[in-house]
C-alpha cells in the first residue's frame, strides 16, 4: 500500500508524527507500522527507559496520556504504543484532551484493531490534523496473488501466478498468515529463488494438482475425469476440505461465469474488474463460456443451491459427504 509505504519512509527519514493513529478490519499493517516504529525510532540502549508498551484491555485512557506525558531520558523522543486499543472504544473520545496538547517529545501509536474512528467526530479530526490517521483495509481476495507476487519481489523474491493463487485459496485475504507462509518459505529458499507449486506443496502442504483452482479449471472446459479425481480427493479427506466450504467456491465461479456471459465487453481488463477477480483469470471464464450455456450455467447455479441446502441437512439427510460430493459433479455434467 503506498499509504504504508510513505508512513515508513517518513519513519525512516526520521520525520516523525507525535500520533500514529491505526486502526481498521485488516490488522497486518497496523502490526507493521507499530512494529517498524518499535524497531527504528530508538536504538537500543535509548529503548530501556523511552519505549512503553500497553495493552487496552490492561488500561484507561488516563494511563495512555500519563504515559504520554512524561519526558524522554537521555534521548531525543519517548515511543508509547498501544496495542489492542480498540478494547478501549468506549472511552477512546476522552483521548482528545492528549490529542489538543500534545508533548512533542512523545510518539504516541495506537493500535486500534477492527474498528475504526467516527470520522465525524473531534478526535478524528484532530488526529489527521496533527498526526497520521491510518485505516489499514482488507484486501479483496482477487488482489491478493498480485500482493503475494510484490512482497515477495521486495525481498528478491519471485512466484508463479499459479502459485500466488494456491495460497490465496488456502490461506484466504489473512494478510498475516499469507506472511508467515512466505517468510517461511524464504527462510528455505536462496534470494533470487522462484516459488513454484511444487514447493508451495513441499513446503506449506497445499496440494498443487488437488485444490479449488484447479478443480474450476477442469470443470470449467469439463475435463470431468480431472474433477472427478479431485472431487475424489476431497471426499476422502473431508475435514480438509469440507463440502460446505467448497459449495459456496463453485456457486462464486458460476455465478461469476453467468456475470461473464452478460457482459458487452469482453476485454481482459473489463472482464477482471466485472468479475472482480485477477486478470490472470480471464481467460479460464472465456474457455468455460465456449463450455456452457448461459441457460446451462443458470441450472448448474441452481443445482449448487439445492446441494448447499442438502449438505446443511435440509432434504438430504441420508447422504454423506462423499455422496454430495459425487452428486456435484452427475448434476454439474448431466
């Protein structure tokens, strides 16, 4: 995000905000700001005496500011950080009084998780006006392989799209463990290393031929002997892949599929911002529109309607996973 990356490059020119306020649903920036301002703003001997740390569940607002109000001891700045603020909300208001008249020798970063501030109100106000106001924004799932792809590339790193994809479908938009993953997967590699499937499921335990991706794909030009394979797969280990997590996957690709049959323009571009997804996958939902009817697909929608209603017990009792599972791919290409 360039909104984190100017923050950071503030931080590291030394041009620094007595408040950092950060707060929003995605939490993986909020930790990289507060953690790159923990680790860069002193050095280590200053940290001892001028670095505090404070929990919101621990604390009231009238600790923050006695924090924030003290003087740093032999050294230039004092660095308090607050994490899990947002435990804090009902009261975070009362932290204008510190805001209006605030010790300039402090930096002040509140770390306020899945919340955000009424951007109405005074506080918020006050904070863009004197320091940094920070909302951190889930990322789509469709920009999540080109986010894999650019943090990799900064740390000299590459992926193959294929691969960037596997572990969005696994790991989902979580910021944070798609981070873990990769900085394990560097710890093994050399810099300069290209990430492929093969070592994603070496490495991570993601299956590069038995994954939702490549089952849309098969399914998708109807290559029902691949899908059946995979679908096979899945049936035999249900508590990886349960049917009501891969129900809601094949509705969104059909239905992404019905999107693609009713659109006008069909440019790469166009396509990918209708569908909302990467452009990487334009050209699967062109193949399997030469595969399906637009009627075709409708039907098939429907049908992942009723098996979604049978997997949640309702008209279909009897059947077992592994049975819904089959059932999928008879009504898919009967």
């Amino acid at each position: 995000m360039q909104e984190v990356d100017k923050i950071l490059n503030d931080i590291k020119n030394r041009k620094f905000k007595p408040i950092y306020f950060l707060m929003g649903e995605e939490p993986y920036y909020i930790d990289v700001v507060a953690d790159f301002i923990e680790n860069h703003v002193l050095t280590e001997d200053e940290k001892g005496f001028n670095l505090t740390i404070l929990y919101g569940r621990d604390i009231k607002i009238a600790d923050i500011i006695a924090n924030a109000r003290r003087y740093p001891m032999m050294a230039e700045y004092q660095v308090v950080i607050v994490r899990e603020a947002q435990d804090l909300h009902k009261s975070i208001e009362s932290l204008i009084d510190y805001v209006n008249n605030m010790q300039p020798t402090t930096i002040l970063v509140m770390c306020y998780k899945y919340k955000k501030l009424d951007g109405r109100k005074a506080l918020s106000k006050a904070i863009k006006k004197a320091g940094v106001l920070f909302e951190s924004k889930p990322l789509y799932e469709s920009k999540i392989p080109d986010w894999i792809v650019s943090q990799l590339k900064k740390e000299n790193y590459s992926i193959t799209m294929k691969g960037a994809v596997m572990l969005e479908e696994f790991l989902g938009n979580d910021l944070g463990k798609i981070n873990n993953e990769l900085q394990k997967l560097q710890l093994i590699l050399p810099k300069g290393s290209k990430i492929t499937p093969e070592l994603i499921e070496e490495n991570i335990g993601i299956s590069k031929d038995f994954n939702n991706f490549e089952l849309q794909k098969a399914l998708g030009i109807k290559d029902y002997e691949k899908a059946f394979r995979i679908l096979n797969y899945y049936a035999q280990n249900p508590k990886a892949n349960p049917i009501l997590r891969i129900l809601p996957v094949l509705y969104f690709y059909f239905s992404k599929l019905l999107i693609y049959h009713s659109l006008s323009d069909k440019s790469n571009q166009a396509v990918a911002n209708a569908l909302k997804v990467n452009p990487y996958f334009v050209n699967d939902y062109a193949l399997a529109a030469k595969s399906y009817t637009m009627k075709e697909v409708s039907q098939i929608i429907s049908t992942l309607r009723e098996l979604d209603m049978k997997a949640k017990g309702v008209g279909g009792n009897s059947l077992t996973p592994a049975d819904l599972f089959k059932e999928i791919l008879v009504k898919i290409a009967a």
